[in-house]
C-alpha cells in the first residue's frame, strides 16, 4: 500500500517533473523561434553581421500569387525557375534578433505614415518585395493606387509612369517606387547639340524628393549600377555642378561623380532632418553583381558573415558617417546568394504563362522575388 502510494507520490513528482521540463524546453524553443527582441538590442547590434539559416516558414510569400505586385522577370516561379531552395533562408544577425515579419503589426506601426524607394530597378525590387510582404502575396483589391498624388501618373509617349504608389486604406500606409537611377537631379538641356541632351546635376537631389520630403516618414534611397561611362553616354546625360559643366579633371573617374553625388545627396538630406523630426532616412549599399550565377545550391559560397571590418560598400558607408542618416547594408549578406539572381541556365519560361519575353540575358544582378530583397526590408523594419 505504502510502495503504492509513495509510486503514486513519485509518479506525479517526476510528472510534474516533466510537466515542468516541457514547460522550460517549451518557452526555450519558442524563445528561440519567436525571439522577444529589443528596439535597444537592434539598434546597438550590427545587422550586416550573421550568418542565412534554413527556416521552414520561408518564404514570406508566394511569387505565384503576389502577381498583383511583382514583375514578372522578378518572379522566378512564373518564369519557370524549376529550383527553390534558395526561397528558404532567412539571415540571423550575430548578437541579436530581429523579429518575425508580421504584415497586421508592421501595417500598423506603419499606420498614417509613407514609405519611399527612391533609386534603381534594385530599388524597386525593395519595393515590390514590401508590397507582397504587406499583403502576404495576395489579391488585394483594396489597395489603392494613389500615384496621382505624387505626380506619378505616365507622361504623354512614356511606356511607363516615373514610379507608383499605394495606399493600405486600413491604416493609411502608403508605399512608393520612384525611379532616379541616379539620385541626381536631371533637367533637359536646351537648344543643345546634339538635341535631347540631359543636365545631370550630381550637387541637386532629384525634384522629386525635394518636392515630397515633407510627406515621406521613411525614405530608402539607393543607386549605383548605372554609373558607367556607358550608361551616362546611352542617357544623353551631362554632368553638371554648381549649376556648370563639368568635364575632365576629377569627374572623368566616373566613380568619382558617383562618390561626390552620395555625398551631396547624404549631406543635403542630414541638413534637412532635424526639419522633419518625423522621417527617417536610410542608404541601402550597393547590391553586389555576381561575375557568374549559374550555381543553384544555396549558400556554396558560405553562410556567415562575422568580424570587426566595415561594410564592402565604402562609398555610402563613409558616406553617412556620422550622420543622421542610417546604413543599410545589404552588400556583403547578398554576396553570399550567387544562386538567387533572376538569371542561370535554367532560367526558362512557362509556355502557359503570359511572358512574352524570354530571360535570355545572362542578369546576375536582379533578385528572385521571393528571395533577398525580402531579407533587406527585414533589416530595415527592424530599424524603423
Ligand atoms: C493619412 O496619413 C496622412 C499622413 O501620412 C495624414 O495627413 C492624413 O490625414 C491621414 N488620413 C486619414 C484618413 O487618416
Ligand atoms: C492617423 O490619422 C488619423 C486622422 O488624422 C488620426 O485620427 C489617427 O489618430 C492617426 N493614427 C496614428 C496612429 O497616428
Ligand atoms: C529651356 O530654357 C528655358 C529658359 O531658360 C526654360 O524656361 C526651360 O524650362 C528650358 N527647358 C526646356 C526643356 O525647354
Ligand atoms: C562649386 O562651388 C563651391 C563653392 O563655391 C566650390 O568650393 C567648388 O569647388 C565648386 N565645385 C566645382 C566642381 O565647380
Ligand atoms: C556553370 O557554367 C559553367 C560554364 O560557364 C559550367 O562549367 C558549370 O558546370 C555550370 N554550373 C552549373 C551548376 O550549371
Ligand atoms: C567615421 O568618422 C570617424 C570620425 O571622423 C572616423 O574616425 C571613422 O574612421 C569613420 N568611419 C568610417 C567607416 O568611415
Ligand atoms: C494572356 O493574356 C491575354 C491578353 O492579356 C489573355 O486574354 C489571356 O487569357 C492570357 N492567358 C493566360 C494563360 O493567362
């Protein structure tokens, strides 16, 4: 009787035992899934630090379903990419946390505010990228298409508007792309020979931010792959300073007028922050092309990115130093995604899909969507 009871005793002893070793290895997991993460923890932690792991929740959408959002050369599931693997990574930053990407929470805190890319089809992959976030990937016929009151509307003979905006009418969030590949101001010449020549002011933000600083609470600014002699000639593009010519001398380097642009741009934008104590201003470094991106195993090139040194884009890095307007660094994490670009051989599309035009371009520079640019805006969530 006594063995039966102190059996019984014992038995919920070691039950509560379990019960509570459950309870513990519980909270450790989902501590560990679903890390409770401070704004303090992010800020003073190096984001660009961390390493890709797999994570099976992955990825955040579906290319399939956010047709709504997406390009269709962005889309790699409708493209016809017959390999997936590279969707199911997310980066985790040394030292802290950032926190699981939740569409209904980030609507929220985004609740009356704008969000604007400005710069370069990278840029603008950003942007989708958001847009399918935000929705989850789905139909959303509720979201509204507000271009009009940016100007964005398309200019008379143009395929295409200057950029696009929308409006989550729940909570008055507003996201929009606009396209100045080069973050300079650019103004056509007159009475020029040959005709059709462009001012490209590298000390002038380009109108449209000037014009719309005041409605922005997030401006995500990035340019750089369309600084080369080529580029700037195919353009029709003249530099200019001081409202000058400027030919020659330090800005024949066409990295030299890139590098004076960030630093114009950065330091008018410095000046005009404390005049807008409600934005917040981030750089995105420059999105690393690959030389080659035929490889389909994800992370053959490493999955971590650790030590002291500073980011590989130096140029935007110095450039906001020590100023009021914040790094995203984006560089060094996407170089280790060779796999993920929109290119490779495999790269064919779908007799089903509507595509007219084939990828035949060997393009290691643009993103799958879903994919890395995804992974940049939860690096900057996690700072807004
Ligand atoms: C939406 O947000 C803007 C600020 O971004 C604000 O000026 C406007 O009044 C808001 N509209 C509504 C309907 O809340
Ligand atoms: C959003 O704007 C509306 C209208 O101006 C206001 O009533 C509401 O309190 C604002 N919400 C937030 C979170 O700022
Ligand atoms: C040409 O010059 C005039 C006078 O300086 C100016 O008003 C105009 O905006 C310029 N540009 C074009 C494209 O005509
Ligand atoms: C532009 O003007 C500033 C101030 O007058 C001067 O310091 C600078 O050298 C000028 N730059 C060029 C490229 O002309
Ligand atoms: C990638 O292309 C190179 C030739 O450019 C070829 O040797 C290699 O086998 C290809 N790799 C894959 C994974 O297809
Ligand atoms: C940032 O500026 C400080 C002070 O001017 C300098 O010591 C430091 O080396 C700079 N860092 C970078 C990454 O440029
Ligand atoms: C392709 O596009 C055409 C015209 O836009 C449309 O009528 C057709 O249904 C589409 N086909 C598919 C398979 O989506």
């Amino acid at each position: 009787m006594y063995g039966g009871k102190s059996y019984i005793l014992k038995g919920s002893v070691s039950l509560s035992l379990i019960i509570l070793i459950l309870l513990v290895t519980t909270l450790l997991v989902s501590a560990k899934n679903q890390p409770r993460i401070s704004l303090v923890e992010v800020k003073t932690c190096n984001l660009a630090k961390g390493e890709w792991v797999e994570d099976k929740k992955r990825p955040l959408y579906s290319g399939f379903e956010c047709k709504q959002w997406l390009s269709n050369i962005f889309s790699c599931r409708v493209m016809g990419r017959p390999d997936f693997s590279f969707e199911g990574y997310r980066w985790q930053p040394e030292g802290c946390n950032i926190p699981e990407f939740n569409r209904v929470n980030f609507l929220r805190r985004m609740q009356n505010k704008t969000i604007a890319f400005i710069g370069d089809s990278l840029g603008r992959e950003q942007f989708q990228s958001l847009m399918c976030m935000a929705t989850g990937g789905k139909e959303s016929p509720e979201v509204q298409n507000v271009g009009s009151e940016y100007g964005l509307v398309i200019p008379k003979g143009a395929p295409r508007p200057g950029g696009w905006a929308y409006r989550f009418p729940t909570t008055n969030t507003t996201v929009l792309s606009y396209w100045s590949a080069s973050l300079t101001d650019l103004v056509p010449m007159n009475n020029t020979d040959p005709p059709h020549l462009i001012a490209m002011h590298l000390d002038r933000p380009p109108a449209f931010i000037r014009n719309y600083l005041h409605r922005f609470h997030v401006l995500v600014l990035n340019t750089g792959h369309h600084w080369s002699r080529d580029k700037i000639e195919k353009n029709h593009w003249v530099m200019h300073v001081n409202g000058t010519r400027v030919e020659g001398g330090y800005f024949k380097n066409v990295e030299n007028a890139k590098k004076f642009t960030i630093h114009s741009l950065v330091k008018w934008l410095d000046a005009q922050l404390p005049l807008h104590p409600r934005l917040k201003a981030f750089f995105t470094t420059i999105s690393p092309r690959h030389e080659k991106c035929n490889n389909t195993i994800p992370l053959s090139r490493g999955s971590k990115i650790t030590g002291e040194g500073g980011s590989l884009d130096t140029i935007v890095e110095s450039a906001v130093n020590g100023t009021r307007v914040k790094i995203l660094d984006i560089t060094a994490l996407s170089k280790l995604r060779d796999e993920a670009h929109i290119a490779g051989c495999k790269l064919k599309p779908k007799k089903a899909s509507n595509v007219t035009s084939a990828p035949t371009f060997n393009d290691c520079l643009h993103w799958c969507l879903p994919g890395i640019p995804d992974t940049w805006n939860e690096l900057l969530i996690a700072q807004l």
